[in-house]
C-alpha cells in the first residue's frame, strides 16, 4: 500500500507540511554517498597534492554549510535547529577505482527528521570533491547517495542499510 505524499495538500498543491502537533524527539539521519575516480586520483588527494588544496577538509567544510542550508535549497524543507552534524571522507582502492566515501550524520531534537540535511551534506561534499579534483580528472563520478539509517519520530527507527 503507497502512502500518501505528505506535500500535496487536498487539490493537489505542494505545501510545507505542517508539524506543529508533532511533539519534538531526537532525530538522527545518516546518509553516505561515493566519488569515483582514478586510484592515481585518490593517491594526490591522500598525498595533499591537489592544487586546490585539502580535499578531505574543505569537502567536509561544505558539507556542513549544505546541511546548514537544506531548507534553503529544497523549498519544501522545514529550517531546522541541527545540534550534531558530522561528515567524513574515507579513500580507498576498489576494483581498481578510487573511491572517496563520504558518510554524514546530522542530528536535532524537533518535529521533524533530518534525512534531507544528511543527504544535503553528502551532495555538497561529494560536488566539492569534484570541483577540487576536475583539474586533475573530469571523468570523476557522484555515486550512490542515499539514506543509510534513519531513528526518532512516529516512525521510529529505520535501517535501509547499516551504517558505520
């Protein structure tokens, strides 16, 4: 049975959700997504010499500012009050691609979730690890971004996949 979208009012109207009489919990998110690129790739990223600079650093950086900025970019987003967010980057070598994972986890305690800051942080992290590397390699790819886990609310705690 398909749930009803929450953001279509009766005619069929995109609304911002009124959550007014849902009493606040704590609210976690995390989400993960991955940048592929060449193994050579992720060696100058984990050597420090992209030209740019610290990749890892600045991509964690705009993650968080993305997350910070949800509502702003999705119009359909509640501002929320995050009291935790967290991004990190991992390389590894896979198959013979470079992989950058990137996994964030927000936090709040309110009325609704924080799924879309997750996976915001994730998006702009993994657009900042392209944008420092393109110089380098311009076939780098934005992979996988999803919702790992989600916990609090009416719906309580939801496992898509574990996280870390």
């Amino acid at each position: 049975m398909t749930q009803p979208l929450t953001h279509l009012d009766e005619q069929g109207h995109a609304h911002m959700v009124n959550v007014s009489a849902k009493p606040d919990t704590q609210r976690i998110a995390i989400a993960r997504g991955e940048v592929q690129l060449s193994p050579e790739t992720l060696n100058l990223i984990l050597s420090g010499g992209v030209p740019k600079g610290d990749v890892f650093a600045t991509a964690r950086i705009a993650g968080i500012l993305g997350a910070k900025k949800t509502s702003e970019l999705i119009p359909l987003c509640h501002p929320l009050s995050l009291t935790h967010l967290s991004v990190e980057l991992n390389g590894r070598v896979e198959d013979d691609l470079g992989i950058v994972e990137i996994t964030a986890r927000a936090e709040t305690t309110g009325k609704t979730g924080v799924e879309m800051e997750a996976l915001t942080a994730v998006s702009i992290a993994a657009l900042t690890v392209y944008d420092m590397i393109k110089a380098v390699q311009r076939d780098a790819r934005i992979m996988h971004v999803r919702l790992l886990e989600k916990h609090g609310g009416k719906s309580g705690d939801i496992v898509l996949e574990v996280g870390d």
